[in-house]
C-alpha cells in the first residue's frame, strides 16, 4: 500500500517536471525557428535570450549580456533599417514561425493521446504524458494568442503601430505624423506589448516635437504599469519594448523633468554594459544627458555629447530623418550647455 501511494506520488512529481519541460521546449524550438526564418527573410535577429544570457545585435554583431533569470526563450526580430515589414510579410512569417508548428505540435499532441488511449493502457502513467501535455497546452495558448494579434486587419494596436512606424520613417516635417493618444484607441484590439510599443513611439514623436505635457502623460502611464501587481510580483523585463520603455524614463527624468533618484533607479533596471555599448545617436545622448544631469560629470557628458553627434553622420544610421534632427538638436543643445 505504502510503496504504491510512493509510486504515484513520485510519479505526479515526474510527470509534473516533464510538464514544464513541454512548456519550455515549445518555446525554445518556436524562437529557434523564429531566428532561422528572420535570416531566410533578410530580417534582423535584435535579441535571442535564454536563461539569464541574451545576446543582443549592436553595430552588426551579436553581443552576450549576463542578465536575470527567464524561464522562456526569446528571440525578438525587426527590419534592417531603410526597410520596412509589410503586413502581408508580417502575416507570412507569424504563420510560418507560430502558427503553423503549434498547429502541428498540437496534432501530434492528439495523436499520441489517441495512441496511448486505444492501447488501453493507464494513460497517467504514461511516461511522455506529462511532456506531451505540455507542448500541446503551450501550443493550443500560441495558436489563440497569435490569431487574437494576428497582424492581418485594420484595428489592431500592433498592426497600427507599424503603420505609424512607416510614417516616421518616410515623413519630413512633423505636422506629417498624426499620434493619437494611447487612450483614444479604445476601438483597437491590444495587448500589454502592443500597448508598450505604441506608447515608445508616443513618447518619441511627443519629445521631438517638445511636448511635454504629453510624455508627462506618457511616464504616468509607463510607471503605472510597472506598479501593476504583475509587474511588482515579476519584475519583468524581457522585451527590447519594455528596455525601450526604461530608457525613455532615463530620458525623461535626466532631460525633461530632472530628478536624480528616478533617473537612477531606472537606470540601474538596465545592464550597464548594454547602454554603454549603444552608439547610436539617441544612446549617446541618454548617457550624456544623464552624466551632466545626473552624475555632475561634465567632462564624460561632453564625451558622449560628442560621439552622438559623431553617430549622426553615419550613412548607416537607423534612425529617419526626424530622429536625426531632433537628436543633432538636443545634443546640440547639450554641447552649448558644457562649454
């Protein structure tokens, strides 16, 4: 009696692990398929995390960061800059990348169960049962996820910001760009990441155009976010639109509202390594901003002062024609200021 209710205790705890790996695996093998599919498209591999180490693309190399522990595997992916990814392209490598492998993970999911159940054999003591069932829940979560942000269709946030995205890129004045706040679009269809990202390019229309009422508007809803019961709980930051998102309060309050404890706080969410190793334009000019700010080094404020406007005379810089102006004006602006 006693060695059977071990038996099955022991074998609750295994199927139990072998669930979990199910879910991790389903995860790893769609960012491993996610990262060969962003090569045959020509597209960028931006970050691939796994575990606590991401590796993350800077001046066309891979870079590895030590950060905190994840449990999935990520793998984040975008155009090369001058290019932009059309919804039809879009559309064609969600559906190769997520929804065709966990079509196919959760077939295989039913015919082992159809398997194992016509053999009439215990199915709980099955020793894949608990593997299986993982892949095949993570899958059928992808599927209905992916369909709900599918980025084919008209009222979605996603869908939206990367039109928005498009007319940054293209326009040259800024009257040409229409940003509606984030709250006024109660009629798209969204997520917290989608939410994220739209909010990112607020903030950066908003700042270039000296709005600063709007990024108050912006930071209130960023910090609200982070004091949500799952952000506090989580402490996550596993996206480069939730960095993107610290690096806009590091802007924020070293440039626009200056206060050396938030600024440094958020600061410090972010692997030093990383910031420094940012040279764009907009990089250097949040360290410079923030060591004349907020560190009182003047000498190291004038350093990156210099190499972001060094930055903006790159043929191969990401950021459109907007950014370049508003970037070469602030540190401008800065430059005059340390001298």
């Amino acid at each position: 009696m006693m060695t059977t209710l071990l038996y099955e205790i022991l074998n609750i705890l295994f199927q139990f692990t072998v669930f979990v790996v199910g879910i991790w695996f389903t995860i790893f093998i769609i960012a491993i398929i996610e990262a060969f599919v962003a090569k045959v498209f020509k597209l960028r591999i931006r970050s691939f995390k796994i575990f606590n180490r991401r590796y993350t693309c800077v001046d066309d190399r891979m870079v590895l960061y030590k950060e905190r522990f994840s449990f999935f595997t990520t793998c984040e992916v975008g155009s090369v800059p001058g290019h932009q990814l059309t919804k039809k392209k879009d559309a064609l490598i969600t559906c190769i990348v997520i929804l065709i492998p966990s079509i196919g993970f959760l077939v295989a999911t039913v015919l082992f169960m159809m398997f194992v159940l016509s053999k009439k054999e215990p199915l709980f003591f099955n020793p894949f049962l608990g593997f299986i069932s993982g892949v095949g829940l993570t899958s059928a979560m992808l599927i209905i996820i992916t369909i709900f942000r599918f980025p084919i269709g008209s009222k979605k946030l996603h869908s939206f910001t990367n039109e928005k995205v498009s007319e940054l890129r293209s326009a040259r004045a800024l009257e040409e760009i229409e940003m509606p706040a984030l709250n006024s679009l109660a009629d798209y269809k969204k997520d917290r990441h989608s939410e994220i990202r739209y909010q990112t390019l607020f903030f950066l229309v908003s700042e270039m155009r000296k709005d600063i009422s709007s990024m108050d508007e912006v930071v209130r809803w960023y910090e609200d976010y982070l004091q949500s019961e799952q952000e506090r709980s989580l402490k996550l930051l596993e996206t480069l639109a939730q960095k993107a998102m610290y690096k806009d309060l590091i802007r924020y309050y070293s440039t626009w509202r200056i206060d050396q404890k938030k600024a440094s706080e958020y600061y410090k969410m972010l692997p030093e390594a990383e910031l420094l190793d940012d040279k764009d334009a907009n990089g250097r000019r949040l360290l410079a901003y923030y060591s004349k700010n907020i560190l009182n080094d003047f000498s190291k404020a004038m350093e990156y002062c210099l190499e972001g406007l060094h930055a903006l005379d790159d043929p191969n810089t990401p950021l459109a024609k907007l950014e370049i102006d508003n970037e070469r004006q602030l540190l401008l602006d800065l430059r005059a200021s340390l001298t």
